[in-house]
C-alpha cells in the first residue's frame, strides 16, 4: 500500500518585489508606474537589486496615450537606478492588426513578464499601467522555475540589446 508524504511549504506571502533579491525584470507594452510602485522600485535599487524594464518606444507603441504615461516618469526612474530599454520599430515590416488609435507598429511589444532572481516567473495579462490594475480584468500566474526564469530572462537580454531596442539614459547637457 503506497504512502503519501505530505511536505508543508511555507507561503512567503511578502509583496514580490519585497522577496526579490538581485534581479527583477519587467516586460510590459504599457508601462506607467504609480507613485508607490516608482517608491517600490527606488527601494529595491537601494537594496542593490537590478531593476530593469522593456517596453515599447514612442516608435513601436499602438497608445501614444500610455507612452506619454510612461514618459513622465524616464527621468525619476532612470535617477532612481532603474535600466530602461525602449523596443525598436522594425522598418518595412507591415503589421497586421489596426487598433482604434491606428496602426500598431510592426515592432510593437505586446508581452507581459515578470522575471525575479531568475528563478520566478510571472506571466499574464496585467499591463503594468493604472488602468489594467484599478478597472481590467486580468491574470497573472507565478511558476517557480530556475529553468524557464533562466530562459525568459536570456529573452529579455536579447531583447533589450542595442539591436531591437533603445537604451533610455539621461541627457548629461541638461
């Protein structure tokens, strides 16, 4: 008669960003902090972790509306220690779907990921905007994988290089 074992694990019910320890990194078309999560993020780079954001450029987005959103907060985030990358539009590259606002760029980013210390997955539907957290409906779900945190991160590198996306950094002249 086979036996089960049952192995209590201890829920760390501490908000994400608060368990992660060296690396945190956030895909997100639409990406426009509140003031508590630009708080959040400033705190983790004061502890030392890496903090860093893909999301579409003024280039590649179908909302102009939330990239304006976003822009507002470059120069606090990038202060703060916050790498941001911006993707590239590929030219001649026809996209397919029109939005409302218009055409979307062929480039435009549409993935929503959440990589912590390369061993965390989060992935889902949540833009990282006001309006997906306070009105949408959305999900996410955590997977504990060093495997695939490992793999969405090697993603995320390739694509935040100088290839498909710009690095945003401060003006030094100003």
């Amino acid at each position: 008669r086979a036996h089960a074992h049952v192995v209590a694990q201890q829920v760390d019910d501490r908000p994400g960003g608060v368990r992660t320890l060296s690396e945190l990194l956030i895909v997100s078309p639409y990406f426009v902090p509140s003031e508590d999560g630009r708080r959040h993020l400033a705190e983790m780079r004061e502890r030392g972790v890496r903090v860093a954001v893909l999301t579409n450029s003024l280039a590649s987005t179908d909302s102009p509306a939330a990239h304006a959103g976003y822009a507002r907060h470059r120069a606090a985030l990038l202060g703060d220690g916050v790498e941001l990358y911006e993707t590239r539009p590929e030219p001649g590259a026809p996209h397919r779907r029109s939005h409302r606002w218009g055409h979307a760029s062929p480039a435009s980013l549409h993935a929503k990921i959440i990589v912590q210390d390369r061993s965390r997955a989060i992935v889902g539907s949540l833009n990282q905007d006001p309006r997906s957290q306070l009105h949408n409906t959305e999900a996410w779900i955590a997977i504990d994988s060093p495997e695939l945190a490992g793999d969405l991160a090697a993603l995320f590198g390739e694509a935040s290089d100088m290839n498909h996306a710009f690095k945003v950094g401060m003006n030094p002249s100003t």
